[in-house]
C-alpha cells in the first residue's frame, strides 16, 4: 500500500532539475499521472511514476531490479541489478510519499543512498551520501540489457577476443581497443551519457559533482556496451589516476532519465537549475539554495586567448568550476557551500593563478580583475626553440588524441619511436608518452647560433603525470648528462594505457653547460631523453611520463 509523509524534514537545494514540470519536460516527456504511487511485492518497493515508467528497488539491498519503460525492461545484465558500486549487500530500505514525490531511503552503515519520483516524470532521481571510506568508491552503475542498445563508440567498452591488460582492456580483430575506462571525455565537457535506439532514450544526467574528487579535468568511466549488456556511470569517488583524497558528503542529485530518443536538455546542465521539490524531503547533507553561495569575477588580464580558461574553486569538502568568458575573462560559480575555497585560474589544464576566496551563504563573493602575472605562465619565457606549449595537456603531440579513448597498443597509433628534428613539424612528431621500454632514448636534433652555443641555457621538459614514478633524465651530445631527478607526486595507478594524462602537472629543469654544446655551427646538438625509474613491469606497463611541454630557453 502507499504510504503517505506525515512529516516535513529538513532543507535543501540540490543542482540539477527545476520543477516537476520543466524537468519532465527535457529529460522525460511527461505525462498526466493518473497512475503514479507505489506498492510493495513482498521483495521489492514497486515505483509507478505515472508517466511511462515503473522501478523496482529490492527492500533487502536497495538495488534497483526493475527499470520498465513503456512496457520494455531495460535494467539488468549478467543477473546483476543496478546499485552504488557493486552493490552494498543487506541494507535498511523505506519508502516515503508526499503529494507528488516519492522517496526511497537506503542506509548501509555510514552510508545513505536516495531514489526519488516525481509524478508524470520518466527519471529517477538519486543522491548518495558517503560519511567516511567504509565503501572503498563511489559509483552509481546502471545495468542495461543485453541487446537493448546497441553501439560500439570510443568510450563503449567492448569485449573482444583478446584481454590484453588486466581483464579490462580489450584488442578487436582489427587491432583497435576497447575499455570501459577510455571516456574521451573530461568531466567538464559533458552533462550526459547514455544511448538511443528505436525512439527510446536512456542516459544517465550527471551531478554537480561538488562532493566528488579530480576536479574539471577528471576522466573515468563514462559508459560501457559489451555483449552481455551495457551500463551508465556516475563516477563520484573511484581511485583511478586521482590527485585528490576523497570528498565525503551529499552528492546529487543525478538522474536515471528516459526520453523519446533526444538527449536531455542541456538546460539541465548539474550547475544552473535547482531543485527546489527535493528541500523537504529530509536527505543527509541537503542545503537549499538559502544556504550556498556564489562567487563572480568581473575578468581575468594576462590572458593567451588562443586558449579556453577555467576557473575552479576546491577545499577538502567542495569543488567547483566554470569556463571564463572568452571575450574579457568573466565567470561566476553558483550553487557554493559555505566555506574559504582555493580559487585556481587554468590556462587550458595548466595552472597559472591561485588566490583565496571565501563564500558565504546566500552572498556573491565578487572579485576584481584577476592579472595573472607574466611569470606564472611559462610559455611567456622566450625559447630558442619549443615543442608543443604550455597548457598542462599533451594536446599536439603524436597520439594525444586518440589515447584518451585507446591503448598505446591500438593499430591507429602512429609509431612510438622516431627521433625528431626543430624545424621540422618536431610537435607532430614527438610522442605524447615515453616509456623506459617501449620508447626511451628519443632523439632531438637541433642547430643552435655561436652565440647561444657560448652561453649555459635551460632545459625544460614539463609532464601532466607519470607512471610508476617515470621522469626525464637528459643527455647533451653524449658529453653531458644531468643528475636524475627526484620524482614528483603523482597518482599511483595505471593512467597511460586507461585514457588519462591526467595527473600533476610538473616542470623538470636542467641547466645545461655551456661546455655541452657543439661550437661547429653547421652541426646539430643531439639532446637524448631517457625515462629512469626503479619500478613498474614492462612494455607499455614499464615507468612512464606524459608530455606538456619541451623547450630551451634563450
């Protein structure tokens, strides 16, 4: 039987959805709801949404078993259901109804998970809190049918005949490869995922992620197709390739959402609407938009308009983020905790500003023209000769692109060995990855004037992250060889071969003697670079680096 909400509890503002109405009409067609409510089957909470869409979730576990739309299930692959990681075992679950919003509580342990409905919608709505690391990650898998949509994309995870690495990256008959972890996206660059056949959308409608870590240039899994089904992800804490300790907290909503074949309206985006339905429904963490604020910058001098720019703000509890306006610098974040954030000015990835900022509630914390200094932007320093520039991603170099959704095995790659000649197209033709046994050793040819082979010079080799604490060790002309230097911090787990350059962006620096170069002018100067590391296995497993940027300064 329905149960019905005597009590109204707490507050809160969530960053997703507008009301029934317009959040029906984008993400789901609405219809009238003369059928929405619940019921209990002996095993299951049983959700009619009134719309075109009916949910189970197990009383037991609080996995979602069923998910029907129009008639067609759609949940379930391989016997497994729907559910925060890989499902949380024997949990407390209750239902709640009030007017025209239902709500399914699931606490395990520390750990509190929501569904809501709302009548004449098609979307599930859910909210996760995590209070502390007794569930090692965070991610909501939505577990689709086998045959139910079917594709084969570059961040689908597909199985193939041969594993390769692990047992989840893939080689096809036709040498390309397949991961569930190659998401070609950043987390900023989408809103959505999911899949459309036959005039019947599924996605999965991403949060603000303001309680998960990695920040806007985070890759993870996004979505994979395989022959035994497919599944949609809402990554808020996973440990891989991560630069920042985890985030415990209320994170939501994001939503299950089923359309007539269209994409989610974008008018959706987890930053710009509200969800003002869901303050008094009692979620662990919630805070009505009363009680967040904002943070607006009137612009941002010393730019490189050749590139976008991203503002973000972090401390141990939040994250948030947004694009600067192209013309003049301009951004505002919205939607903010309370709180003293680290405010980061990104130059492409690359940060070149920080400051402090404090957010208060129901303020705007309003900031004058921010000037990033000459100085923190490093392709402001003049070089005798560069590849690639300093924007904190390898983007230009050999393979860039295609190794945020490939292995480095993959039969698109170009080779990864090959010397290299300034002049000579040199950013095209450097490898966006070096490898202690795939690719170190590379050669870089180059001529320099009497006047500058006279005078001692700077070498700079900036990386976005690294692999089993691979680094650059330099050699000049097979006279002189730098000092091995230290590793810096990076994540320790496989980002190479799993679509991430995403680490810590760092600069090594080697000051080169005068007595290392060659004074015959017609000569070229041969600078080796070798990667030196005590650890990792072998091939493209064996210690690695990504590259940001190489240069000589003047």
């Amino acid at each position: 039987m329905p149960g019905a909400m005597n009590r109204p509890v707490g507050r809160r503002s969530v960053v997703l959805a507008a009301t029934a109405g317009a959040a029906g009409a984008a993400l789901g067609r609405p219809a009238h709801a003369a059928g929405f409510g619940w019921s209990d089957d002996g095993a299951n909470y049983v959700v009619d949404t009134g719309a075109q869409l009916v949910f189970k979730v197990a009383k037991s576990t609080g996995d979602l078993t069923s998910l029907a739309y129009r008639g067609t299930e759609y949940q379930g692959y391989g016997g497994q259901n729907s559910h925060i990681e890989s499902g949380l075992g024997a949990s407390t679950v209750s239902i709640r109804q009030s007017g025209s919003t239902i709500l399914i509580s699931v606490t395990h342990g520390t750990l509190k998970h929501y569904y809501a409905a709302r009548g004449g919608e098609n979307n599930v709505y859910l909210w996760t809190h995590k209070a502390d690391t007794s569930v090692s990650a965070t991610r909501y898998i939505v577990r689709v049918k086998k045959g139910a949509f079917l594709n084969d994309e570059p961040d689908s995870y597909t199985y193939a005949p041969t594993a390769i690495e692990a047992s989840d990256v893939f080689r096809k008959s036709d040498g390309q490869t397949r991961s569930k972890h190659y998401s070609k996206r950043r987390v900023m660059d989408y809103d959505h995922v999911g899949w459309s056949a036959g005039g019947v959308g599924l996605w999965m409608v991403r949060s603000n992620h303001e309680k998960a870590s990695g920040g806007p240039f985070y890759r993870s899994l996004l979505r994979h197709q395989s022959a035994d089904g497919g599944g949609l992800y809402e990554i808020l804490h996973y440990g891989q390739n991560q630069t920042e300790a985890q985030r415990f907290g209320l994170q939501g909503p994001y939503v299950i959402a089923f359309t007539d074949g269209g994409a989610p309206s974008s008018a959706l985006y987890a930053g710009t609407l509200t969800t003002p339905w869901a303050d008094s429904l009692g979620i662990a963490g919630y805070v009505p938009a009363g009680g967040r604020g904002k943070v607006a910058g009137v612009g941002i001098s010393g730019r490189n308009t050749a590139y976008p720019y991203t503002v973000g703000i972090a401390n141990p509890s939040a994250q948030y983020w947004g694009q600067a306006r192209s013309s003049d610098g301009y951004f505002s974040l919205s939607g903010v905790l309370p709180g003293t954030y680290t405010l980061t000015v990104f130059k492409g990835e690359l940060a070149v500003y920080t400051t402090s900022v404090s957010v208060s509630a129901g303020g705007t914390t309003t900031l004058n023209t921010i000037t990033i200094p000459s100085s923190n932007d490093p392709s402001n320093a003049g070089a005798i000769w560069r590849i690639g520039d300093w924007n904190g991603t390898p983007g230009g170099f050999k393979n860039a692109e295609l190794m945020t959704y490939a292995h480095p095995s993959d039969a698109r790659a170009a080779s990864w060995t090959g010397n290299v000649v300034i002049g000579s197209g040199e950013t095209a033709a450097f490898p966006c990855y070096l490898w202690k046994d795939v690719n170190s050793g590379i050669l870089v040819y180059f001529r320099l004037t009497a006047a500058q082979a006279a005078a001692a010079h700077t070498l700079r080799i900036g990386v976005t992250t690294a692999y089993a604490n691979g680094r650059p060790q330099v050699t000049v002309n097979d006279t002189w060889t730098a000092p091995i230097p230290a590793p810096p911090t990076q994540p320790d787990t496989r980002s190479l071969t799993n679509g991430s350059y995403r680490g810590n962006n760092h600069t090594f620096t080697y000051s080169v003697p005068a007595s290392a170069w060659r004074t015959d002018t017609s000569q070229y100067n041969v600078l080796r670079i070798d990667v030196v590391s005590g650890s990792g296995a072998s091939g493209f497993l064996s210690a690695g680096t990504a590259i940001d940027a190489i240069d000589l300064l003047a």
